[in-house]
C-alpha cells in the first residue's frame, strides 16, 4: 500500500524552475512541508520520494493522520509504530 502512495503523491507533485533556471522545485499539494530541489528534475523526483518516504512514516511513528491521496492513505500499524519508536 505505501507504494501505491508514494506513486501517486509523485504524480501529483508539481515542479518549477529555480535560480534562472538551473534547478528544479518540486511540492506535493495537501502535504504540508513537503518539498525537494536538485539540479536535474531527476534528482529533484529522486530527493522528493525520499522526503515523502520519511515524512509519511515520522507522521505514522507520531500517530498524526497521513492525508489521503487518490482514495489511498498509510493508516499506523500499532506494531510497525512500535518498531519506530
């Protein structure tokens, strides 16, 4: 199931061009603080799953609710919060 999300928390990410052009934003809309630069949109989408990745388990580890994405969301596995914390 996180793959799913992160697949499409990916597609609904949102890229720019920064600093004349030279490297890449990108933002997911609906989660709050997250966001990746690099200098090929390659390495901006590569930083950005990572930074999905970390953000969606702190919020499971914190017991915050994941926003729902396409239909899909990560609920907490009291075990896994376990295993984090």
């Amino acid at each position: 199931m996180f793959l799913k999300y992160l697949e499409a928390a990916l597609h609904k990410a949102h890229y720019d061009f920064v600093e004349d052009g030279r490297r890449f934003f990108a933002s997911v809309p609906g989660l709050k603080g997250v966001w990746a630069e690099g200098e090929t949109i390659e390495e901006c989408r590569e930083t950005l799953a990572e930074v999905i990745e970390d953000w969606v388990w702190a919020h499971v580890r914190d017991g915050v609710p994941v926003p729902e994405i396409d239909g899909l969301t990560v609920a907490p596995n009291p075990k896994t919060v376990a295993e984090l914390t």
